[in-house]
C-alpha cells in the first residue's frame, strides 16, 4: 500500500522512485496481480502518469493495456481506465479538460467538442505528432485490435463507450487509410459505429459525429456505405433539433459531415436528391427580417449550408446530374430562397458572397432558373433587376474584392448556354433599346470598360465577352453600339474604342495598371471577332490596327509585357484565320506576308506561346470560378483559356500554310460543300421517298384489315345464309307432311259422309278451303322461287362488268347447294391478295435496302440509279394499292347486293313461317272437327245397332272409298 500511496500523491519515507522505475512497477503490476481491485488501481495510477510520462506509459504499457480489454470485459471500470490511458498515449491534441479523479467523472460539455491549444513550441508539436503516429502503428500492427475497440463500442455503459469513441477518433486522425482499411473488412464495423448517432447521451452523439467526419475523409466506399445506413435523415433530424442555422457546433458537425458523404460522390449525390433531402434543405435559409443577430456559429453554419447545396450543383459533377439538382432546386424554391438573402439588408458579407457563388452554380446551364433569375428585383424604389444591383457593385472599387469576384461569376453563370440573356445584355447597348431615366446593365458594363479602376475594366470587359460567347448574332449586333467620347466629336463604334485605348494605353490607363486592363480588352477583342468575319473585317478596316499590332508584337518588351505580346499575337491570328479577304489591303496573303517581314514566324509562334506557360493560365483552366489571391494575379478567364487551346494549334497551321496549300484547301472545301449539299439533296429526297413508302405501306395494312374484316363479314353472311336455307327446307318438309295429313283427313271425311251428309258437306268445304290455302302457299313459294332464280340471272349478268366479281358472284348463284365450293372460291381469293400484300412488302423492302445503301456519299451515280429503280417501285406499290382501293370497293358493293338479299330472304321466311303456323292451326281446328265428327258417327252407329239396323264395318267403307278415289281420278285423267 506505500507504493499506491506514492504514485498516488501520498508522502512515503525514503527516497522517491522515478517516473520511469514507477511506471514499471505499475505495469508489474497490472501483468501479475491475480485481484482485479489491484489490477484497476494500478491501471488508474497509469491512467494519471500517461500525460506527464506519455513516452514511458506508451513504450512500457500498451501490450498490458490490450490484455486487460481481452480479459477484464466483465468490468467496465477497468475498461474505461484503459483506454483512456490508451487515448492519453495516442491523441496528439492537448484538451482543455480537468484531470479527473479517482472514483468520479467530472461533467462533460454538452457538445463533446475537443478544442485544440497550439503548442508554444512547433518542434515539441511535431514531436509529439511524431510519437502518437509511432503509438497508433504500434496499435494497429494487429488488426484484432480495432476490431476488439469496435466490439467494446457494443456496451452501453458510459465510462466505456465514451473513451473508446474519442480512442477510435484518434486513431483515425494519426493513421486515417490504415484504419478505414481494417474498419472496413470488420463485420458490421460501419453499422456499429453509425448505432452512435441513435445514443440518447448528447456527449456520445457529439463524438460520434467527430468519429464519421474522420472515418468518411478520402474513403468513398465507407462514404456509401454510411450513407445507406440512413446517415442523412439522421443528420438531418439532428440538424432540425438543434435549430438549423441558428444551432450550435454540433449543427456545424453534421454539415461537414454531410459534406464528406457528398463532395465528390455521385452516388451519395444521387441517393440524396431521390431521397427528396434537397427539399429539406429549404427551411435552412429561412432568414428572418432582423439581421442583425448574426453570432460567429450562425455565419458558420449558414456558411456550410451553402457550400452544401453549392457540391450538389458542382460544374465538375456530370451534367445530367447537376441538371437535375438544380431543377429540383427550383421546384422546392430553394433557390427563390437564396436570391431572398441575396437581395436582404444586413447579411454580412462573407455570407453575401458565398450566397452569391450558390446562386451562380444553381442557374448556370439552366435555362429555366436563368430566367426566373432575370425577373428577380431588388427591394429598391424603384425596383432594379437584381443583375443590375449585382453588376453595380462589381464595378465599384470600394467593394471588397471578393465579392467583386462573386459576382462577375455570377454574371458569368447567368449567361452560359443563355443565348436568350445574352441577347438582353447586349440590347441594353443598343441605341433603340438606351433608356436615360435608369441604369442598365449595358451602361454599367461599358462605365466599368472605361473607367479608371483597372479591376473594374478587367471585370467589364470579361462579362461582356461572356455576352458573346458562341453567339455569332450578338458578336455583329454589338458592332452597332455606338459611344459618345466628347462633346463636338462625332461617336465611335464600342470596338474602335477599345482599340484606341489599347493603342494609347499610357495615356487613359493609370500606371501600373496597365497590364491587366489590357489583358482584359485584348481577351474581349479575341473573343468579339474569332468565328465572325464581319466583326474581323470592321477591326481590319481601321489601319491604325495592324501596325500596332505587328510593333506589339515585334519589340523586345519587358516580363510583364510579354503576355500582352502573346495576346496580340492571337488576335493578329484570329484575323488571318477568320478572314474572308474582303478587305484588298489585308487579305490572308498580305498578313502572312507582313507578319514574315516584320515579326518572322518563327518569332510569331514563339509569341503566341507566351500565353499558354503563363503560370497563371493553368489555373484559371481548372475550374470556372475566378479564385485569385490578389487583384493583381487576375489575369486570365476560364472560357478564354478554352478559346487558346482551341486556336492556337489553327493559327499557328494558317501562318505556316502557304499561298497554293490555302487555293488547294480552299478548292477542296468547295468541292466537299457541294458534295455535301448534293448528298444532303438526295438524302432528303431519300427521306420523302421513305416517308411515302411508310404511308403506302400503312394504307396496306390499312386495307389488309379491312379486308379481312370483309371477309369475316361475308363468311357471317354466308353462314346467316346457309342457315336461313336449312330452315326453308325444315319448313318445306314440314308442310309437305301437313299435305299428307290433310289428304287422309279428306278420305276419312268423306267416309263420314256416306253416314252423314250434311256434316261430310261442310267438312268437305273446309277441306277444299284448306287446299285453296295450300295452293296459294305453293304458288307463294314458286314465287320466291322465281324471285331467287331472278336474282340468281341479275348476279350472272353482272359477272361479266368485272372478272375480279366472278368468284363472289358464283357464290351467290350457289346460295343453295354449293356451299363448299364458295368456301375454296373465298380461299383462293384471300391467297391472291395475300401474294398482293406479299409483292407490295417486297416492294418496299428493296425501297428500304436502296434507300439504306444510298447513304454512302462517295458513290452518287450509285445512289442515282437506285434511286430511279426506288422510283420505279414506288409507282409500282402506288398502282397495287390503286387496283385494292378499286377491290375493296367492289367487294364492299358485293356484300351490300348479298346484305340485301338476305335481308329479301329473311323477309320471304318470316312470312313463310307466319302463313305455316296460320295452316297449322287450322289443320289442328280441323282435326278437332274430325274427331267430333268421328264420335258422333259412332254413337249413331251404335245407336242404330241398337235399333237393328245394318251397318258397314270400316274396310267395307275404306274400300267403297278407295273405288270412289280411283273413280276421281279416272275421271281427273280424263
């Protein structure tokens, strides 16, 4: 116990052990004490000593401090001691905390952020970053051991998930790829850490962000991984809780965080925006009326927030992506929001800036939310167009340079790919469109061209070639910008002016500006006349120009001056390429030839050179935004530089070309121009041709269906028909037995007679009237007899108007009995047009393949000859589809003259029907008579049996009927 006593700051007797000889004891200790009490103890005496005597605890104790997380985990205690002797030994950062006592905890901020006190002393820093990189490689020489540390993450107990936290967090700032290696290949090693977002303890949560911001650096599959383990609804949700903008460092934590999981991740960025967290966003820039309350966290926060939304609409990202972000922007009115702080009062201006190159990247290449930032006004009286307040402020010199830059990116952003606002600019400089009761962007521009700040001019006259960018109408539009230089002098045209400051620049430009301001005009008049003749002849046409040029670019000027010698050379370049030798004084020829003379091309290429080793060309080619560190060093555009790399490999070919190479190219171009447009001809001829083709081969399709529908139609007549005659025969059978029928009732009523006369008289009236009937209804049926045989002639001498008729015509004529061969006639019908069809797809199979092979533009007399045969064919389908129109119709015809048949015959078989159940019942009322009869004459035979009366037997009477029968008919022969 005197030992604890002395680590423990208990006076012992004798002479003091050192640091080195206590922490071995204590490490003894810790190895072989079977206790575990004695075992914490000397693991929290190494806990105190690991601060003052880092060196010895790390050298002497770390292989004991990972024993006892292997083998004490039943003791949380002893745990947490260890490892924060463990981080005590391994972080290089010096904490502003109280060391804490033996048995208790002292309370801990409620962020849980480490705050960082530099070291007096760099050296003993290094030192000291050295030592904590040694440690952490001694650390994780055995990956077990974070995979121990993630698993010891699992426990819910403070005193060991808080250290163990801060202990990850530090390993990962000393050896960051190393650690994210072996987090990575750990089962659920990502999931266990992302669990401490979700912890209910504010000061884990807090850590655990500082945890992620180190675990997803430069990783982009932890980075994924992450972020589908639902990292951005929880930040988010965290976010929204601490207040958004107005929160504190733990809102500052889960922005960059986010920012890590973003930037330079489009898969992240992809789940982000179809997430719907970009709408999310909005309530962040929800800026209140008061500004005035902007605390140095809220600056920070509101900061992140934009650069944020500024990595979602990056340039560098691909377009497709970007494009949707920023229609996503619009649609939620995130953006409508940042141009509300844009045009607030009382933002400071770091945040004013930054909003500014938010709004730029969100409208650039969006036509859409170009256009609603055109409309978007300044609360002013009256109101301006926020391009307006914008521009005004990037030609004022009393504006922080910064901001400066911001908005001519803006400006930048507004016009690209924006032929539409370009055009709005550049009318603004119009003498029809000048208004003089207000300030337009126009007068600003040309104010900022030529006004005594350099800066302002270099920025002018950038913005305004950003108005000409790719847009040949805008470069001859400007040329009718006329400017009035003085009073009792006639105006100049916008380009004469900027070559006479060019040329008397020591006279309007302030010394030691000069430099940039004729960077600035040279760069303008590059962009102004290359891809326009016109623009090149008006600059041409002033002859003070090509002698300054060539005296530019001929002196042996200074360091500074060599830029400004390779900006003319282009310019001197751009007008022998561009040139279309409407001027007779400078042609191609004459310049080539004066540059030869006066400069040496050898000397013009090396000229022209100086612009791309620039040092600062480099970097403004990396990325549109204009970043300097000092007015002084803003030299170069980033669309300019994209032009040098464009034209100086063109011009340097056109200065070398001689006069005959030039005729010869000049030749071949006419020639491929007139073979293009000889192509171009028969390919649009081609194309009508295809389109006629299609139509015919729709209007075949067409008719086909149609047909077929006909055809359907007529086999349903056909068979209507067929059934129609199965019932006329049904009924003919049937009436022919109710003849028969009515025959025997005849011979059994005259029987009757011979008994009672009387009754056989009536009943013989009644049967001579039913065969009057019958009569009338065989005379009915030989009429319609007659009128089917009619009809039957009509249709055959109709068949010889058209053979195509005569198939359906024999049908008809064969209603009754030859159903079988109409069927075959109606088959081989559908097979000659099916061999139609079969030649019109065959037609138009070799328009197709002639069309495809025309396509081959060296070979005209080729495509000629097929194009004739195409012709050809085309007429060919066009006469088919003629003559199955012609078909169609007389088919269409035929099946009204069959329709109204069948209707006819329908008509005659209802009637028929109508007059056979009429007969049938008086043929039953007949017989109802009869059988009265019958049994009234059996009663009287009876009767007369009774009385002793003779009677006949029935065979006396059929035979005495049978020879009346014969008798009739004798008598009928005769």
């Amino acid at each position: 116990m005197n030992f604890f006593r002395g680590v423990m700051g208990g006076q012992a007797a004798g002479p003091q052990p050192s640091g080195a000889e206590t922490i071995q004891k204590l490490c003894d200790r810790v190895a072989s004490s079977t206790l575990l009490e004695d075992r914490r103890d000397a693991v929290r005496a190494l806990k105190s000593l690991s601060k003052k005597y880092r060196m010895e605890v790390g050298t002497q104790a770390m292989d004991h401090l990972i024993n006892i997380l292997q083998t004490d985990r039943s003791d949380s205690e002893i745990l947490g001691y260890a490892l924060d002797t463990l981080y005590n030994i391994i972080c290089n950062d010096e904490e502003e905390e109280q060391d804490e006592s033996e048995d208790a905890v002292t309370p801990l901020p409620a962020s849980g952020k480490q705050k960082n006190v530099s070291m007096p002393d760099e050296a003993a820093q290094k030192q000291a970053d050295d030592l904590g990189a040694q440690f952490t490689d001694q650390f994780i020489q055995d990956p077990e051991h974070v995979t121990l540390l993630l698993t010891l993450l699992e426990e819910f107990d403070f005193h060991v998930r808080w250290p163990g936290v801060k202990l990850l967090t530090a390993l990962l700032k000393n050896q960051g790829p190393q650690v994210q290696g072996i987090i990575l290949v750990s089962p659920m090693g990502v999931s266990r850490l992302m669990d401490l977002l979700a912890d209910s303890r504010e000061v884990i949560r807090n850590d655990g962000l500082l945890l992620l911001q180190q675990l997803t650096k430069s990783n982009a599959a932890i980075q994924k991984i992450v972020a589908f383990e639902n990292a951005f609804e929880r930040l988010l949700d965290i976010i929204t809780e601490e207040g958004s903008s107005d929160g504190g460092i733990v809102v500052e934590d889960c922005l960059l965080l986010l920012l890590n999981l973003l930037k330079n991740n489009s898969s992240n960025q992809n789940f982000f925006k179809e997430g719907s967290y970009i709408q999310r966003m909005k309530p962040w820039f929800e800026v209140g009326d008061d500004n005035s309350g902007w605390s140095a966290q809220k600056v920070t926060n509101l900061h992140l927030m934009l650069q944020l939304v500024r990595v979602m609409v990056s340039p560098v990202n691909s377009p497709g992506a970007t494009a949707s972000c920023q229609k996503s922007m619009y649609q939620c009115g995130l953006l409508q929001q940042l141009c509300t702080i844009l045009m607030a009062t009382g933002v400071p201006a770091d945040i004013l800036t930054e909003t500014i190159n938010t709004v730029s990247e969100v409208i650039r290449g969006s036509q859409v939310n170009q256009d609603y930032f055109a409309s978007v006004n300044a609360p002013s009286n009256p109101p301006r167009p926020a391009i307006v307040v914008l521009l005004m402020s990037m030609v004022n010199e009393r504006q922080p340079f910064v901001l400066r830059c911001a908005v001519l990116y803006c400006f930048q952003c507004f016009l690209y790919k924006n032929q539409k606002g370009q055009g709005e600019i550049v009318a603004t400089l119009l003498p029809s469109t000048i208004d003089a009761n207000s300030i337009s962007a126009g007068q600003l521009l040309c104010g900022g061209l030529f006004s005594a700040d350099s800066l302002s001019n270099w920025c002018a006259a950038v913005a305004l070639a950003h108005a000409l960018q790719d847009n040949l109408t805008q470069k001859e539009q400007l040329l009718r910008v006329q400017l009035a230089t003085s009073l009792g002098k006639p105006p100049v045209s916008l380009l004469q002016q900027c070559t006479n400051i060019l040329s008397q620049g020591d006279k309007i430009v302030r010394r030691g500006s000069k430099v940039q301001t004729r960077v600035g005009l040279l760069m303008l008049l590059c962009t102004w006349i290359s891809n326009c003749p016109i623009a090149v002849t008006h600059f041409l046409h002033n002859q003070e120009n090509v002698p300054f040029l060539t005296a530019q670019i001929s002196e042996n000027l200074g360091e500074d001056e060599r830029l400004v010698q390779g900006l003319c050379a282009l310019l001197l370049g751009i007008c022998i390429y561009y040139n279309d030798n409407s001027l007779e004084n400078y042609t191609k020829e004459k310049l080539k030839q004066l540059i030869e003379k006066r400069i040496g091309k050898e000397n013009f290429v090396e000229k022209l050179g100086f612009i791309t080793k620039h040092e600062l060309y480099s970097r403004a080619a990396q990325k549109p935004q204009p970043v300097f560190p000092s007015p002084e060093q803003m030299l170069f555009d980033h669309e300019f530089t994209k032009l040098v790399k464009e034209l100086e490999g063109v011009i340097t070919k056109a200065v070398h070309k001689s006069s005959e190479e030039e005729k010869k190219e000049e030749e071949v171009k006419k020639t491929l121009e007139q073979h293009d447009n000889i192509v171009t001809q028969y390919k649009e001829l081609i194309r009508e041709q295809d389109a006629q083709i299609q139509e015919l081969k729709e209007q075949v399709a067409s008719m086909t269906t149609q047909n077929e529908q006909m055809q359907n139609t007529v086999t349903q007549q056909l068979s209507q028909i067929q059934q129609h005659k199965d019932q006329y025969n049904i009924l003919k059978l049937k009436l022919g037995k109710d003849n028969q029928s009515q025959s025997n009732s005849q011979g059994e009523s005259s029987q009757v007679n011979g008994l009672q006369t009387e009754e056989l008289t009536q009943l013989r009236e009644e049967v001579e009237e039913l065969r009057k009937q019958h009569s009338l209804l065989q005379t009915q049926l030989s009429d319609k007899d007659a009128l089917i045989n009619t009809l039957r002639s009509e249709k055959a001498e109709g068949s010889a108007a058209g053979s195509d008729n005569t198939e359906l015509l024999k049908e008809l004529e064969a209603l009754r009995s030859q159903v079988q061969s109409q069927s075959a006639e109606i088959t081989q019908m559908k097979t000659e047009r099916q061999e139609l069809l079969r030649r019109a797809e065959a037609g138009s199979s070799d328009a197709v393949s002639s069309s495809d092979g025309s396509s081959d533009a060296a070979k005209i007399a080729e495509v000629e000859s097929r194009l004739a045969a195409q012709t050809t064919e085309t007429e060919k389908l066009k006469e088919e589809a003629k003559s199955l129109s012609q078909s169609r119709a007389e088919l269409e015809q035929q099946l009204a003259s069959a329709n109204s048949t069948v209707a006819i015959l329908q008509t005659e078989k209802t009637k028929l029907q109508t007059e056979v159940q009429e007969s049938k019942k008086e043929q039953d009322d007949l017989l109802m008579l009869l059988a009265d009869q019958d049994q009234k004459i059996h009663s009287l035979k009876q009767r007369l049996k009774d009385l002793g009366e003779t009677v006949d037997d029935e065979d006396d009477l059929d035979a005495r009927d049978q020879t009346d029968d014969d008798y009739e008919e004798d008598e009928d022969e005769d």
